[in-house]
C-alpha cells in the first residue's frame, strides 16, 4: 500500500528515523510497521496462530522487495 501522490513523506518512526521519503518508500515503511504489530498481536493472543505465519511470510517479502527498492537504504533506518 501507498499513498497515489507523487510527492514525498516526512516519517518518523518510533526508532528515531526523521527523514523525507518518496510515496512508494512511506507507504512500504507503513505496511512493514503494520504487519509487525500484527504479527506480534498474534503471537501475543496464541503463540500457535496459524495466521501469524502467513503475515510473517508477506512481511519478509516485503522486507526483501525493500532491500530492491532505490530508497533502501532510508527503508531499513526507518524500520530497525
């Protein structure tokens, strides 16, 4: 998911990250931390939850398709 604009974000993330990033870096940015809390949301409410391995799987994917991405780089301050 990302915003259909073509401009860049402002993020700051909850790791200290402060920067400016095109839409399609904010919106891979948003989904990663979306998909984190609910990975964890499972873990927390059923340690054994099917689901949570499917959300770690697109989660993963989509962490790897960031390590492509021309604004990697900023991606991976952003997220860890």
């Amino acid at each position: 998911m990302a915003p259909s604009v073509d401009r860049s974000f402002r993020m700051t993330t909850e790791n200290g990250f402060d920067g400016e990033v095109s839409a399609e870096a904010a919106g891979i940015i948003a989904t990663l931390y979306a998909l984190n809390a609910l990975i964890w949301e499972l873990y927390i409410r059923n340690p054994h939850h099917t689901g949570r391995e499917l959300l770690q799987q697109k989660y993963d994917d989509l962490r790897n398709f960031a390590g492509q991405h021309a604004e990697a780089a900023e991606i991976y301050r952003a997220i860890d």
